[in-house]
C-alpha cells in the first residue's frame, strides 16, 4: 500500500470498503469549473480596478489568478490519481487557499468601488 | 500535534486545520464531498457577486454615479462575507459530522438574500425614475 499513513483511508476494519462512487468525480468536476471561474472572474476584476485602483490591484490580482490555476490543476491531478485509485488526501488547505484568493479580490473590488 | 499521546488516533493525522480534524470519527466520505462541494457553492456565489460588482464599476450606466457606486460596493462587500461563509461553513460542517453534533445553520444565506433584493430594487427604481 503506498497510501499515505493519514486521513480518509484509514478506514477501521469493521466498516465495509468505502466506496464514494461518482461523488468524488462530481467533487473533482465542481473544484475544476471553481478554480476556472476564479482565475476569470480575479482577472476581469483587475482589469476593471486597475484603472481606479492603479498598480497596487495587480500582485493581489496575480496571486488569486495563480490561485485559481492551481486549483484547477490540482483537480485535474486529483481526477487522475483516482483513476489509479491511489485518492489524495483531502483537508483545510484547498478551501483555506480558494477563500484567501476571493478575500484579496473582494478587498480590490471594494477599494476600487470607493476610488473610482 | 495538539494531542499526541501514545493511543490517540488523531496523533498519525496530518490533515489541517486541526480545529476540525483534532476529533471525532471519520464521516462517510461522501458526506465530506458533499460538504466540500457546499463550499465551492458559496465560492461560486461569491464570483457572481463580485462580477456583478465589478461590471457595475465598470460600465457607464445611465443612473446616478453615486448610486452605481454605492451598489458596487455593496455588492463588493457581501462577495467578502460570502467567501468568509463558505470557510466557517464548511469547517463548523466538518467538525459537526465528526462529532456528530447538528448541522450548523448558514443565517448568513438571508443576508446574501436581502442584499440581492436590495440591488434589484435599486436598479427597479432608478430605471423608473429615469422612464417618462
């Protein structure tokens, strides 16, 4: 087994196989087309802020547009290892990531509102 | 590693943050996805009311600019708390099926209502104010 030693697989003896189904793949789809909308969605609103806002809406404007590539990335990657079903591990990290990206564009949102 | 004694059988898990994996038993999986996919819900929700926010500040409608602003804003400002939602939301969640506890409610969701309502009432009144 080259499962990692922690989280969901370590399912105790006494409960049947865990078998998610398509839930997993409707989770990994649902991060895909998050992390798409994000990168969109981070850019369209640099664009219109840095008109207002100037220089200062474009590193957080960069930094959720990585954001949102990485999660679609990481989806993808995700998508693949179960089909090798070798699961990764699920925890905070993701979703701690996806709300700091909207967090920086909601502030340069805001901002940007207030100068214009 | 808040507990790390010697039969504790959260100490081998690594997961973050521990606030929410520290106890508990391990749900259905598919209730986990579920949650998560809750979550990416109220992201989604928070993208719409940014590039509502965003085209607003944008584009040069014929109303008042201070009430485009004004919308703008807020429609800026609700896109932050629903992007907070989504994370206290899916953490209470989480933990809440670990322990078994009740869900947590979202009254947050009735604030996201409202202020929708509130900027198509806006728009309503304007587009008339300005009709003959």
């Amino acid at each position: 087994m080259t499962r990692p030693p922690s989280g969901p697989d370590r399912s105790p003896p006494d409960r049947p196989p865990r078998d998610p189904g398509l839930a997993t793949e409707r989770t990994a789809l649902s991060w895909l087309r998050t992390g798409l909308a994000i990168t969109v969605a981070a850019l369209f609103v640099g664009r219109v802020a840095v008109t207002g806002v100037g220089l200062g809406a474009v590193l957080p404007t960069l930094l959720a547009v990585g954001a949102g590539l990485w999660v679609a990335f990481a989806s993808l990657r995700e998508r693949s290892s179960h089909r090798r079903d070798r699961p990764t591990l699920h925890d905070g990290a993701l979703p701690a990531l996806v709300t700091g990206a909207l967090v920086l564009v909601s502030l340069v949102e805001i901002v940007s509102a207030i100068v214009t | 590693m808040t507990e790390a004694s010697g039969s504790d059988p959260h100490r081998d898990d690594r997961r973050w943050p521990r606030s929410v994996y520290g106890e508990g038993d391990e749900p259905d999986p598919r209730f986990s996805l579920a949650n998560e996919r809750t979550f990416l819900a109220w992201i989604r929700t928070t993208l719409a009311l940014l590039a509502g926010a965003a085209a607003l500040d944008a584009l040069d409608l014929p109303m008042p600019d201070s009430a485009q602003r004004l919308i703008a804003l807020l429609l800026a400002l609700v896109a932050l708390m629903a992007a907070l939602q989504a994370w206290r939301g899916w953490a209470r969640t989480e933990r809440a099926m670990r322990t078994g506890a009740p869900l947590p409610s979202a009254p947050f969701a009735a604030v996201v209502a409202l202020a929708v309502a509130a900027v198509a009432l806006g728009l309503v009144l304007t587009a008339l104010l300005r009709s003959p």
